[in-house]
C-alpha cells in the first residue's frame, strides 16, 4: 500500500518542517518506506513551498505528486494548484483562517482548523509559523492516520538524539564528527547490503 501527501502553502509557514516532521516520525516508528520531496520557490520568504511525503510498504521509485491521498494546503493559491491532485475520497486539511474559497469539490473529506488565528491569540506574531505548523500537525494528527504507541517514543527519541549529538559536536567538534559520521555511514551500508541479500 501506498500513501501520498501534499503540505502546500508559502515560505515561513512550517510547510517544509511539517512535510519533514511527518516523514522523519512515519520512518522512525514504523517498518515502511518513506520518501520527502521539497520544492521551493524562486523566492526566500514568502514565496511558493511545497512538499511531497511517501509512505509505501515498497520501494519508492520516485515522488511524482500527481495522486494525492491527503492534502494540507495552508494559502489559497495552493488550495487552486493542488485540489486537482487530490484524490476522490482523500482528505483535505485547510488553514481556514487564510483559506476562504471554496473547494469546488464534495467528493473528500474535508479538515478545517483556524491554524493562523490560534497562533496570533498566543499573543505573539513571531511565534506564528511555529504555532500554525503545530496546529497544522496537531490536526493531521487528530485524523487518526499515525499510531502514538509508537510515534511518541521515537519522536522523543529523535529529539534527545538531535540533543546529544549537538551537545558533543559542539564540545568535541571535527575530531568526533568524522569518525561517528563514519561509523553511521558504514552501518547504513551494511543495513542496505543484508536487505538486498536477505
């Protein structure tokens, strides 16, 4: 089985940090295959972010981004580019507190969550593309799609690998990072060979 996911919206919204959130917990907790695709604009903030995550019992071959299972788009104009993508019965999550238009379709699920206005009654504007990626998270999680018994452990595990290893490259530096990134590196090779053997 097959999963495709679209995150859309614009630069500075968590759009790719979502996209790689979901993929880092979906590889991390689970046995399956996991593609992240980024696309970015021409642009540095503000302009078009898009990504695209793969979950397959298989091996991915290429993200292709034209069949879309779920999709969370977080602007209007990425609601306009991408709703065609979206497949009959997928489920559409929408910032609806940027996202005004209608979806011109009723053969999918439809998630709304006010992700924008949750993050300005926090009562800081700075603080807003971290709260609407939560809360754009906080929704896709809620739809019942990821298994917590598993996901919350990694992601905890995940967050206190980052710790460590940030901890111990900045007080070890080069003289650490090199042998470990090649400890890492042939582990990783030996875990490709014995899946292509075995």
């Amino acid at each position: 089985m097959e999963t495709n996911l679209c995150v859309a919206g614009f630069g500075g919204q968590g759009v790719m940090t979502l996209g790689k959130f979901l993929a880092d917990a979906t590889c991390n907790s689970t046995d399956k295959n996991v593609t992240f695709f980024p696309s970015y604009g021409a642009e540095q903030r503000g302009g078009t972010a898009n990504c695209f995550v793969v979950i397959s019992d298989e091996a991915i071959g290429a993200p292709l981004g034209d069949v879309m299972d779920d999709l969370i788009v977080m602007n209007g104009p990425s609601l306009k580019k991408f709703i065609g993508t979206l497949k009959s019965g997928g489920t559409l999550f929408i910032n609806s507190s940027i996202v005004s238009d209608d979806i011109g379709r009723d053969d999918v699920k439809l998630v709304k969550a006010p992700v924008t206005e949750l993050a300005l009654e926090m009562g800081n504007a700075k603080v807003l593309n971290l709260a609407s990626n939560y809360a754009s998270l906080v929704t896709y999680l809620s739809s019942g799609l990821v298994v917590f018994s598993i996901g919350i452990p990694c992601a905890i595990s995940g967050i206190v690998g980052n710790l460590l290893g940030s901890h111990f490259a900045l007080k070890k530096g080069a003289k650490f990072i090199r042998p470990m990134m090649l400890v890492v590196l042939v582990l990783l090779l030996g875990k490709i060979v014995s899946d292509a053997v075995l």
